[in-house]
C-alpha cells in the first residue's frame, strides 16, 4: 500500500490519477507498491503472463528484443532507452 507521500508523486505524473473516482483512488493507493531494482534486472520478459503494470518514477529502462540471426547463434537489439526522473 502506499502511503498519501508516494500516492501524491505519481499522481502527478500519471493522468489517471489526475481526477480519479474515489474508489479508483483508493484500490490503486491499496494495490500499489514501490519497488527499487537493481541494474541489469529483468522487470518483464517476452511471453511472461502479465499481472502488473510496472511505472518508471526515476532511472533507465532499456527495451529489447532477443533472438537470433543468419551470422550469429544469438542476438539481442535494443528497441528503445528511456530516462526517467
């Protein structure tokens, strides 16, 4: 659960959080964590099952595709990087 600080930061940088319902509110402030990862962590993968929705408050996130091509046995490309904060 977060508490009214953290609830407050990202309310101002998510827009559904800008005038919500008050049960919105109050379910998100309930289901809603904070979470610090470290370097080089995996947040999601290809094909994992979503049950959450992971919001960059501050940091790097770097997108990527891996897979394979004609002249190696294993490739990864990176979509796109994103700085947060």
């Amino acid at each position: 659960m977060l508490d009214q600080a953290n609830y407050e930061r990202i309310r101002r940088i998510l827009p559904v959080l800008q005038n919500p319902d008050p049960q919105l509110a109050r379910e998100f402030r309930q289901a809603a964590y904070f979470a610090r990862l470290p370097a080089g962590r995996d947040v999601f993968a290809e094909g994992d099952e979503p049950d959450s929705i992971a919001l960059l408050i501050s940091g790097v996130v770097r997108v990527y595709k891996i897979g394979y091509s004609y002249f190696s046995a294993f490739t990864g490309i990176s979509v796109a990087a994103r700085r947060a904060g």
